[in-house]
C-alpha cells in the first residue's frame, strides 16, 4: 500500500525535516551542513530524508519556495487585481523576505533565493493579469508577468544595496511609471 504524499503522517515528517533545516542553518553555514546533520536534527534515518526531498538544494528551494508563497498570499488575500495597493504589498513582502533570510542565509544562497522569488512572483503576476485581461494574447501576459516580476525582484536587490528611504516609499515613487508607462514626448 502507498501513502499519499498528503497523508498527515508524511507532511508532519517533511515540516519536521523543514524545521530542523531551519534551526540548522540558523547555526551553520549552507554549505557546512550534511544530509545527517539534517536527519539527527530531525530524528529520521536517510531514507525518509530523500523520501521527502533530492538533497539539501532541493530542501532549501522548498523551504524558501513555501515561505516566500505564504508571505505573498497572505499579503495578497483580499486582492484579485493588480493595482498599486498589490505592487506595494508584494514589494514589501519580497523586502522582509530578503531581510529575515538575510541572517541566515550568506552568499551561497542568493542564486537560488532570487530564482525562487522571481519564479513566485511570475505565477502571482500572471494569475492577477490572467483576472484582469480575459483574452487570447496568454504569450503576452506571460512575457509582462516575467517583466514584472524580475522588475519588482531588481527593485527589491536596488533598494537593500542603499536603503535610503523605507522600502514603501522606494516602490511608491516607481510606480506610477509602472502603472501608466513612460511618456517619451
């Protein structure tokens, strides 16, 4: 008999694998922990380790994938349209991410974080186009929900490389010209 990955079972050992990660790397480097560092924190052999994940990569693109997606949709719940209220919250959402994994997370992590922040935001971008523009031209709005989302990811590395003003503010004076283009008269 298979279990089902939803199986309560099953996801209580995934976040148990996930929290151990976590308290790990809150400790050591990335690259200094091992697979059984991971598997003694947690209590769990090798095997239900990569029952649950590849390696420690895939882990951390899980980890940082499901809580960059809860900080989005729980800033985004009550929003279905992309309006200036949703750039704002996502560019704060994307900055105390940025900021909380800051602490923890050194160098090695920045490919893969910003990977995983861009890839989120594309499918939130695209589901809020897909909303507002019911139409034929999906190539389109995938291409604007990949503009968009690297957009606001650059703006979020620019804005921690000065932080001369509160990251509301930064996204505030840039979003005009997202919103109603760049007059070139």
């Amino acid at each position: 008999m298979t279990e089902s990955k939803t199986d309560p079972r099953i996801l209580r050992t995934r976040k148990l694998i996930m929290d151990s990660f976590i308290e790990l790397s809150g400790k050591k480097e990335f690259k200094d922990i091992t697979i059984k560092d991971i598997t003694t924190e947690a209590m769990v052999n090798r095997a239900t380790f990569y029952y649950h994940f590849e390696d420690k990569y895939d882990l951390l693109e899980k980890i940082l994938s499901e809580v960059l997606l809860i900080n989005l949709n729980f800033d985004l719940a009550p929003h279905n349209e992309l309006n200036e209220d949703v750039l704002v919250q996502i560019f704060l959402a994307i900055t105390n991410f940025q900021n909380s994994l800051s602490n923890r997370c050194h160098s090695g992590y920045e490919d893969t974080i910003s990977r995983i922040i861009r890839d989120q935001l594309e499918i939130i971008f695209y589901k809020m186009l897909l909303k507002q523009h019911a139409t034929d031209e999906n190539q389109a709005l995938k291409r604007t929900a990949v503009l968009l989302s690297w957009g606001i990811y650059g703006a979020s590395v620019e804005w921690r490389r000065n932080r001369e003003v509160l990251p509301e503010e930064f996204i505030k004076s840039v979003i005009p010209y997202i919103l109603y283009g760049i007059d070139f008269e």
